[in-house]
C-alpha cells in the first residue's frame, strides 16, 4: 500500500503549488493501483474541491466515504491516515456546500461531521454559520456557537459570532466577555473592537 500513497503525497505536493493538473495525474496513478484506497479518493476530492470542480469534489467524496469503515477503533481515529476520519469528509463536503451558497446542505454535512466526531468544534461553528443563514430558531444557532467555543476555547470567529447574537438577545455582560476573550486573542480584530466600544458605550 506504500506505493499508492506515495502518489497521493506527490499529489498534495503539486495541489500545494496549484499545479492542480498534475495533482489530479498523481492520484489517479494511484487510484489505477489501488482503486478502493479512500484516502486517495478523499485527497483526489480535495484537490477537484481547490481546482473550482465542486461536483468531482463531491463524487471523490462520496467514494470516500463509501470505502471507510461505518466503525473506526479509538486507535484508528488517533492514526494519522486520513481515510479512518470520516468526520472530516463530511466537514470538507460542508465547506464545499458553503461556497455553493447552500446553506441546508452545509448544516446536514456539518451534522454528519459531528455526528461521527462529537468535538468537532470548527464542525458546530460551521453548521451555526450555515443555520444563520436560513429560517433557524436563534438559541439553536446560539447552542452550536456556544459548543464550538467551548470545545476550541481560542475559536475568535465562533466567539464574535456568539458575542453579536447575546447582544441582539439584550445579553450585554455575556456579549462583552466574548468581545474581550476574542480581542485577547486576536488584539485586532476589528469586529469585536468595534462590538465592545459599542456595547460599552450603551
């Protein structure tokens, strides 16, 4: 199996430098050598994804997920080869949804991530992004922003996010400890600078 991930590293390395022809010319040779290996499929669906291809993006993804086991041991989730993190397909298929402008998908995607990965916090902050954007109830939106930062305690966007919906809910103290901990982290962030000179203004 060396032989075939070899490709898929010479692959990585030329989607690294945007040569995404080649990238693609990499993994295939793979794939011809052995073609249920998901982490070929999976590095294949990120290079379509980067190359502006989201619908082989989404195929190589499927393929992926196909190909990896339902059930991953602890030790295989802590193992390196990406084919054992079906998490991470999904929050990639997530973000791929995201720049189609598909808000519902995101959020189903982001779900399965979490679903498989219960810390998965760039997974809640994403799904709270893609819920902004449709018909969702406020506090859901608040709960997966709340959950992202709680898991990734240096998460700046989450926190911001989380910061503007306490202060649209009339939140103030909660709304400033957001604003503060984001700024600590990120002195200029110019959204939570702008947040707290208003909220302190009030």
């Amino acid at each position: 199996n060396e032989l075939p991930n070899t490709y898929g590293l010479v692959g990585q390395v030329y989607a690294e430098k945007n040569q995404f022809y080649e990238a693609v010319r990499e993994f295939e040779k793979g794939l011809a050598l052995a073609p249920d290996d998901s982490e070929l499929h999976y590095g294949l669906g990120q290079v379509y994804a980067l190359r502006g291809d989201p619908d082989a993006a989404f195929a190589e993804y499927e393929k992926a997920l196909e190909l990896m086991p339902e059930n991953v041991t602890e030790y295989q989730k802590l193992s390196r080869r990406i084919a054992t993190r079906r998490d991470m397909v999904y929050y990639r298929m997530g973000l791929l949804a995201g720049e189609q402008g598909d808000h519902e998908k995101v959020v189903e995607y982001q779900q399965k991530a979490i679903d498989e990965n219960p810390n998965f916090a760039d997974a809640y902050y994403n799904a709270a992004v893609g819920m902004g954007h449709m018909e969702v109830n406020r506090e859901e939106v608040i709960t997966y922003y709340e959950e992202a930062v709680r898991l990734d305690p240096t998460h700046v966007l989450a926190m911001v996010n989380l910061g503007i919906l306490y202060a649209q809910k009339g939140l103030r103290e909660e709304a400033i400890e957001q604003f503060q901990n984001a700024l600590k982290l990120e002195p200029g962030n110019p959204v939570a600078r702008e947040a707290l000179r208003r909220l302190r203004a009030l």
